[in-house]
C-alpha cells in the first residue's frame, strides 16, 4: 500500500474571475470542474487540469474574499507545475514577458531547471522541466498553449515548517514516504530542503520539507494554499482510512466528495494533508467533451441548486 503522488492541490483566490481567467487563458488549463466548496457553499471550487482531468493534474481554486495570506512557516509556499524540456521553460519566459507575468529567470532547483513565478494575486508558483518523467498527460487541444509546451501536471511541492522531525515521522512512519536526500534552499544555502518520495517517486510524487524555525506562522488567505492531497489507488482507500485510525492520527474520517474520496488530516506542523482516490473521476457526472463548462454539483447538494446557483457571481 503506497500513495502514488501528488493528486491536486488546493488554493485560495479573492478574485475569481481574474483567476479564471489567468489559469485558463495565460496557463491554458482546461477548467474541467465548475462546482462549489462543499463545505461551503457560498464559494466556487474550480478545478483547472489536463484535458480530462487526470488525477495528478489539478491545481483547484476556493473562492473566498479574504485579506491577502500572511507568508510565512507552517504553510505550504510553493507549488511546482511540470513541463517537458528546456525548450518549453524558454517558450514560457516569452510567454510571460508578452503577458507581463511576474517571474524570475530560469535556474536549476534539486537539480532540475526550474522558473519561479506568481499568478496576479501572489501565488507562489514554479514551472519544473520533469524531463517527460510521470504518467502522460492528455493535451487539451482547445488550449492557447501549444501541445509540447502545456503544463503535465503537478511537480513538487513545497512546504515549510520550524522543526523537522515531527513532520519526517508522519511522513515516513504513517503515510510511508520515503526520505531521498535534502539539498539547500534557494532563498537561504544556510537552510536545508529535505526531499521525500512515495510510489515510484520523481517530480509528480515529491514533498520538499523547508526547515525554517526563524519564520513566523503564516495565515493563509487570498493568493496561499489551503491544502495538497495525495493520490492513493481506490481499492486501497479503506485500507488508509484504518492505518489513520489505528496509528491514532487525528483526521476526518472518510469523506465522500464524488468525483473522489478523502481523508484529512493535518502533519504536526500544521500543513493539511488530504488522501485523495484516483476514482472515479470528472466525467462521472459530464460529458468529457463539455467538462467544467457548467455549474456541477454532488447530488446532496442538487436539491439546493437555485439557491447555490443564484449566490454565486459570474466568471466568464
């Protein structure tokens, strides 16, 4: 029993309509899910992916009008989004320069090139060349971006926390990561990035740890990340919900979304982790040809569609 990678991560937007639009049209992500937080209904959960919303694609939006997050320890600062080759990380520092795309200048991060960037609302953000490592994904071929240079994926993701040791025993002794080595951090050689792998490991199945006990706290907020989710086979989903349970580790419980299943559950530091299932998957309830192009809802929350619908403000 081992999780695969990464499966989504979970981010928070106070401006959803520029988001939209960032994602799609700048990054040419297919929006393959148009739905609400289903813990909180007044808010929109978009899902930006592959062209079918491959497990291990999506990078997920809460619409919440909060301040700006506090940046800081704690938290998850950075998400990496993958590319193929040198080439598409050259075509993307165009790409940025035309569309004014704050960035920085491609260079080598844990031994791959890496370029640093932020979306309109502060989002920390990197394109990573994986050398086409990783399952293939599916091109959208509605995407402003060209096929070879689209994003595949999820990369690495970066996380930040005062003490080490804590966080190294839940990842390795409950949820079976498996240390790989560290390397220094790019902001400060005096800190050290420790780099932990699952499934067949590489830059799709990858958390770097930041050992930073001189930050403070964050607070997430508009531009920070709520959450990032690991992927574990559906037929292995029971079978983490007990290890969780018999390890004592506090968590949800099993957690239905629909289009997959859950488990949360925060590392000692304070990150939320969630378990996610690969299954079933977006076209469960749409036609993969029209994916995200209309409000979905779970069928709990169908019987309060005009309500929902009628709270929520336009994106197009």
């Amino acid at each position: 029993m081992q999780l695969l990678g990464i499966h989504h991560l979970t981010a928070i937007s106070a401006q959803i309509r520029e988001n939209s639009r960032f994602y799609r049209q700048t990054l040419g992500m297919r929006l393959v899910k148009r739905s609400v937080n289903q813990d909180d209904v007044s808010a929109y959960h978009l899902f930006y992916a592959d062209a079918k919303g491959s497990p291990g694609t999506d990078l997920t939006f809460f619409d919440w009008p909060i301040p700006r997050e506090r940046r800081g320890s704690r938290s998850i600062t950075r998400t990496s989004l993958r590319v193929n080759g040198h080439a598409a990380l050259e075509w993307w520092t165009a790409r940025f320069d035309e569309q004014d795309v704050r960035h920085w200048p491609i260079g080598e991060r844990d031994g791959r090139a890496t370029m640093n960037f932020e979306d309109p609302e502060g989002q920390r953000l990197a394109l990573v060349d994986d050398a086409g490592a990783g399952d293939p994904p599916v091109p959208w071929d509605r995407s402003p971006v060209p096929a070879e240079y689209q994003i595949r994926g999820l990369g690495p993701i970066v996380i930040s926390v005062p003490t080490l040791e804590p966080t190294d025993a839940l990842l390795r002794d409950v949820l079976k990561f498996r240390p790989a080595h560290d390397y220094p951090h790019p902001d400060n050689p005096n800190t050290r990035v420790h780099v932990f792998e699952t499934g067949s490991g590489g830059p799709h199945a990858e958390l770097h740890v930041a050992v930073q006990p001189d930050l403070p706290a964050g607070q997430q907020g508009a531009g920070g990340v709520h959450h990032v989710a690991f992927r574990t086979p559906d037929a292995d989903y029971e079978a983490w919900a007990r290890r969780l349970h018999e390890m004592r580790v506090p968590n949800s419980g099993p957690v239905d979304r629909y289009w997959f299943r859950s488990l949360y559950l925060r590392e000692p530091n304070g990150v939320l982790f969630e378990i996610a299932t690969d299954g079933p998957g977006f076209a469960v309830d749409e036609d993969p040809a029209t994916l995200g192009e209309k409000i979905v809802l779970p069928p709990f929350l169908e019987p309060h569609r005009d309500a929902i619908v009628a709270n929520l403000k336009p994106i197009e």
